[in-house]
C-alpha cells in the first residue's frame, strides 16, 4: 500500500514549507532542482524538517491544512514532540 506524508522543509531563508507526497525524497529533490512549488523556487536549498505518515492522500491532506493554519512557535514544536 502506498503510504501518503505530510512533510514541512526548511528553506535556506529559514522560512517553513509545509506540503504531502507519497515520496518525501523525490519530492525534496524536485524542491531543490527548483521544480516543486512556487514558493521554494527562490529559497533553495531546502531541507526535510518535519514528516507525518498517512494511509490515505485524504488524511494527509486534512492534516496539511491543519498544519499550514498552524503559527510558526506551533509548527517548530511540532518538530519537538
């Protein structure tokens, strides 16, 4: 079965990215070739800080919206356990 992932990288500027793929390294270097969001285009490197695994691309989306509504302290915590 394929596992879906909420990831968050942290940009070379220090600023928090936060997406899902079914591929965490892929898709990290897709953001590093300057090919994955728009965002991360102009703050490469970028580097994997944070994941969760889902069963379904459902849930990992819900939790990526729950996540980006997060503030920054919450999304650094995250990290912490």
């Amino acid at each position: 079965m394929k596992m879906h992932y909420v990831y968050m990288v942290k940009c070379a500027d220090g600023t928090l990215y936060t997406g899902w793929t079914t591929d965490i390294e892929k898709r990290i270097q897709t953001h590093n070739a300057k090919k994955g969001a728009k965002y991360t285009k102009s703050r490469t490197p970028v580097e994997l800080f944070y994941h969760e695994e889902y069963e379904t691309k459902s849930q990992a989306l819900k939790r990526e919206a729950a996540i980006k509504k997060l503030t920054r302290k919450q999304k650094l915590e995250l990290k912490n356990g």
